[in-house]
C-alpha cells in the first residue's frame, strides 16, 4: 500500500519519461492486483472466524 | 415412797394421750424413711426441717397398715405421677397412737397428693427464682443452636425404650448422624448425681459435639421430680452446648426443661425435631442450587446476548472495512489507468519532446528544433518552420 501511494505520488508529479512512468503504472497495477487479492483472502480468513464463532450462538 | 410400775406409768399416759387427742389430725411432714414388710404394712419416719431445710425439729415414727396402703397409695401415684417416696413433702391425716411396748406412732389414715403437689410446684417455682437471681436460667437457651446438629451426645438409660425409638428415628432419616451414648439414670434418686456425672464426661470431649439430648426412656413411671433439681438445672442451664430435653412429662414442665435450650414431649419428637434442623438445611442448599443455576442461566443468556451483539457488530464493521479497502482501491486504480501514458496516448493525445525535453509550450522551441512526438502506435520526428 506504501510504495502504491509513493507511485501514485509520483505519477501525479508529471515525469518526461513516459517509459518510466509507464513502469510504474505497471507496477501499480500488479500493487492494486495482490492488494485485491490480500483483501479477498483476509476476507475469507475473517468469515472462517465467524464461522467458528457460530456455535456459540442459541 | 411411792413408785410406779413402768407399764402403768406408760398406760397412764397411753390413756391421757388418747383422750387429749382423740380426733384425727392433718399434718404437715416429710418423709424421712418408708418401709415395708411381708404382711404389707408401710414403716415411715416422718420428720419436721427448719426453714433452711437443715436442722431436724421434730421425728416420729408412723405406719399405714396394708388395707390402708391398698388405696392410698394407688391413688397417690394416680394424682401426682409418683409413688410414695422419701424426701417427700406429705400432709397426711394421723390417729395418735401410743403402745406402751412401741411408744408413740402415728397411724396414717389418709394423704392428700395436692399438697405434695403443691410442694413440688413451690420447689420448682424456688429453684426457677434462684437461677432467676443467679442470671443463668436463659443461657441454654441463648446459645446458638448449631445449623447441623449432627454430633450428639445423648444422656439416657441405655435400656430404655425411649432411647431406642430415638435411634430408631434418627437412623431412618436420610441423615447421616454421629451419636454418643453417656449412660445415666434418669428416675429415682440417682438421677441427679448420675446425669451429673454424664454431663462432666461430655465436658471433657466438648468438641466433638454440637449438641447434648436428655431423653428418658418410655415405661410406667411418670415420675419427673428427679428433674426439678437445683444442682441439675443450674449445671444444663450453663452447659456450654446446647441442651434439648426429651423427658417426657404428662403434667407441667420440669425445671430442667424450663432451662434446656429447647425442650420436647418424647424421645421421638426429639429425634424429630434434629431432623427437621438438617431438613430446614437441605431445602436451602436446594433453593441456593436452584437460585444458583437461575443465576448462571441469566448470566449466561445475557453473555451470548452481549457475544452475538459483538459479533454482528464486528461483522458489520469489517464489512465496511473491506468496502472501504476495495472502494480505495478502485480509486487508486482508476487514478493510476488515469495517469497511464499509453492510455491517454491511446485516446489520441500526443507527447512532443525536444532534444529529450518535454515540450508543454511553443515558446519553448524555435524553427529548426527537430521535435519526437509520441503517437499510441509510434513516433513522428519533424522540424519546426
């Protein structure tokens, strides 16, 4: 999320170098990916929880 | 000089007795000896105390002649619950009798019981006053009465009857009681030394025991005077557990009862009344269990109410949580395609650099620059005019 922000920062400050900014656009893209994907398992991991949680509910 | 045979100088005085004295007569006395003998007649002493009940004022022999007895002494045990004993208090009614051979005698023709009656119920009222006066009539009673009283130490006469329906009780309660027989006489004269003695053994094992039960056996004898005893009363009254009294008594209390921390009928309403003590226990540890499992429910209940309260709360606040991530997230991936320079190539936008520079006004090349634009699909090189 850290180094997304720093690039995010970076794109908006306007680089001459389209090839550079384009790494980094790429990169932000694989960043945003894995962080879906982060969130999607903690998601997962979180409703496992709740599921353990259940029973213990009349 | 003139003298006088001793047979006619007693006959003189036989004769100037009986006509001195030729009623019957009521009195008062004590008896210090009763006797009988073969043909069924009663030999009694009769005496007179002072005030003090020590110092003898008067003695003299009487007799009951066996048809006389039959009755009297039927209808004296009938009216005060005793027999006819030594150390009684009688008014009895009296023919003079004077035997030249036997000297002077009384012949007792009749008794009244209600006088005896009477003295046994001022002996019990004195000795009441005395404890009264001494401050120790109501410390029995004033002890704590123990919550279980299971440890007994129990004053009776092993062979009686009382004293085994006692047992019996006890054993066929759902309790389990722990019992120490200190075996005493509980009639007659030796009542009182022997309890006495029961009392001081107990003293000397106090600890093992929450409570003493005087109980007296079952039978014939109603007779309870042997428990209207100063020393008796005075050493239960400040017995140092709590005395209960199962003796029995058909008439008032005795005075032994009147100090015992708590007095009853019979040996088997004693027995009774220890059970009811251990069920009065019983029935609170079941409504403190019941109160207890109440209480754990409630608590319980409450805990899950709070748990699942948590639970839906957590679940909503990571749902938002998880909103608000990917929410961010489609921003920032929309900023990021937003600043792509292939993709705003792609829309037809173009990037015009000079010898490396960025071009962003025309002030910034002259004629003759050789420009590279950037085209989503190549680069155009061209010359400023």
């Amino acid at each position: 999320m850290a180094e997304l922000k720093t690039i995010l920062d970076g794109l908006n400050s306007s680089s001459p170098d389209i090839d550079t900014m384009e790494k980094q656009v790429e990169r932000a893209r694989e960043l945003i990916q894995v962080c879906r994907e982060t969130l999607t398992k903690t998601d997962r991991a979180v409703q496992a929880v709740f599921e353990e949680m259940q029973p213990c509910n009349n | 000089m003139e003298s006088l045979g001793l047979f006619q100088l007693l006959q003189t005085l036989r004769e100037e007795l009986e006509e001195s004295f030729p009623d019957e007569y009521w009195v008062r006395a004590e008896i210090s000896e009763l006797k009988g003998n073969a043909s069924g007649h009663r030999y009694l002493e009769l005496v007179e105390k002072d005030k003090d009940g020590e110092a003898l004022l008067a003695r003299t022999k009487a007799v009951i002649w066996a048809g006389t007895w039959r009755g009297l002494s039927a209808d004296f045990l009938l009216q005060t619950g005793s027999p006819l004993s030594v150390g009684q208090q009688v008014l009895v009614c009296v023919q003079v009798n004077f035997h030249p051979l036997y000297g002077l005698s009384l012949v007792i023709n009749d008794i009244d019981p209600s006088y005896t009656l009477g003295d046994w119920a001022r002996r019990r009222q004195d000795i009441l006053q005395r404890l009264k006066a001494e401050g120790v009539i109501d410390l029995n009673k004033e002890l704590p009465f123990p919550a279980l009283p299971q440890r007994i130490a129990v004053i009776s006469s092993p062979q009686a009857a009382g004293y085994e329906d006692f047992m019996k009780h006890l054993s066929a309660s759902p309790y389990a009681f722990y019992t120490c027989l200190f075996p005493a006489m509980v009639q007659g004269d030796q009542a009182e030394p022997s309890i006495l003695a029961a009392l001081d053994r107990i003293v000397k094992r106090i600890e093992a025991f929450d409570v003493v039960v005087l109980i007296r056996g079952g039978g014939s004898s109603t007779d309870l005077s042997c428990f209207d005893s100063y020393p008796l009363a005075s050493a239960l009254a400040q017995f140092p557990l709590p005395v209960v009294s199962g003796i029995g008594h058909e008439r008032d209390k005795s005075v032994v009862d009147e100090v015992a921390c708590v007095a009853l009928k019979t040996p088997t309403a004693t027995a009774d009344y220890l059970i009811s003590c251990l069920d009065a226990r019983w029935n609170e540890l079941v409504s403190a269990a019941e109160e207890l499992r109440r209480r754990s429910l409630t608590c319980l209940q409450q805990q899950h109410y709070l748990l699942d309260t948590f639970h839906l709360k957590f679940c909503h606040a990571w749902e938002n949580l998880l909103q608000t991530q990917r929410h961010r997230l489609d921003l920032w991936e929309r900023d990021v395609e937003a600043r792509s320079p292939r993709e705003q190539l792609k829309k037809g936008f173009s990037i015009t650099t000079c010898r490396g520079k960025l071009i962003r006004k025309v002030t910034e090349v002259k004629p003759g620059d050789e420009l590279e634009t950037r085209l989503y699909d190549g680069t155009i090189v061209s010359m400023v005019k």
